[in-house]
C-alpha cells in the first residue's frame, strides 16, 4: 500500500516522502520496458485535493500524483477524480 510508508502506523519513520521513495525503489528495481500498474485512493467529486490522515493513509490530487509517478512512462488512464 503506497499510501500508508513513512506515516509511523506500522512502527516505520516518520518520513513525508516515504510513498514518492517507495515508488522510486521500485522503478530502480523495474527490468528496462516493466510496468508499473498504481492504485491510490484520491478525493473524488473533483476535488483533487491531497491530504494526510495523520497516521492512517494519504489521499492523492493532481499535485503529488506526478511526484508518484515520476520517471514511468504513462501508456494509459492518469489521475482521474471519480
């Protein structure tokens, strides 16, 4: 779960970029041409405004989507608020 890395819940760090290093990792880890297929829950009703239910989860807007997925190549779909 991309939304729950560096807000303590599990005992981890406090770390404000944790779910953007996550995805990072991630990529670094990725065979040249892999895919990386993303769910996150985002504010719907178009919205698109971020938040952080401190230690819970994060909700994703069009502001920090793209600092998610940097360095991916989008083939499909895109931050859609429902």
């Amino acid at each position: 779960s991309l939304e729950h890395p560096g807000l303590g819940r599990y005992g981890d760090a406090l770390n404000p970029w944790a779910d953007l290093i996550a995805v990072a990792r991630g990529y670094c880890a990725t065979k040249p041409g892999g895919y990386l297929g993303l769910g996150m829950p985002s504010q719907g009703g178009g919205k698109g405004r971020e938040s952080v239910i401190f230690n819970e989860c994060r909700t994703y807007g069009p502001i920090r989507w793209p600092l998610v997925s940097a360095n991916w190549r989008q083939i499909d779909g895109g931050y859609n608020p429902l």
